[in-house]
C-alpha cells in the first residue's frame, strides 16, 4: 500500500576494493613491500618507465623497468647478464600504503 520511495531510482551499489583494485582476480598477485603491498595484474604487460613486480631468487619483488633492465627498490640495477634469473610477474596497478607504524610511540 503507498506510494513506492523516489529514492529507490537513485540507489547506488555499495563499494568493493575488490572490484575496484582486481579487475581479473584470478590473474592477480600481491606483493608484500616494506611501504605495505602491491596489486600486480599478470594480464597486463609493462613498459618502460611503469613499476613491475618480478621474482630474481626466490622470493618476489617490486621495481622499475626499463629498456634494458630493472631497477630494484633499494636503487640496484639488474642488467647485462642478471636478467637471466629474472622472471616477470606483471605490471603493478595498485598500491596499498601501510598505516600502522608498530615503532611510533602513542601519545
């Protein structure tokens, strides 16, 4: 009985991170930092210039790529005959900044 709410017309959906940060969840990795972590997409490739996840050794990591080469997040450059052990992951699209600082006193 009534009359329907006009509002109804204008209801929104609610937000998900995820939708908006995996847009191909099933290709997607996350990459712990020390800043906090990354989104890396295995479906897009990266160009030089964009930041890249890739794996050197046995454990993942972020850096920059550029033509010949990657530079590490601690300013190394892998080039010349490293990127032999070098596998790419993806391009990063998202990063997440950790808030929390365990370190910082309370006031």
């Amino acid at each position: 009985m009534g009359f329907p709410s006009p509002a109804i017309d204008y209801l929104e959906p609610r937000l998900a991170l995820n939708n908006m940060l995996m847009p191909h969840p099933s290709n997607m990795m996350l990459i712990e930092t020390p800043d906090g972590f990354v989104l890396v997409d295995h479906t897009i490739t990266a160009k030089p210039g964009e930041s890249v996840g890739f794996q050197f050794g046995d454990y993942p990591q972020v850096g920059g790529l550029f033509n010949t080469g990657i530079i590490t997040q601690d300013g190394e450059t892998i080039d010349g005959d490293g990127p032999e052990g070098i596998v790419e992951q993806g391009k990063v699209i998202a990063e997440v900044k950790a808030l929390h600082e365990p370190y910082r006193p309370t006031i």
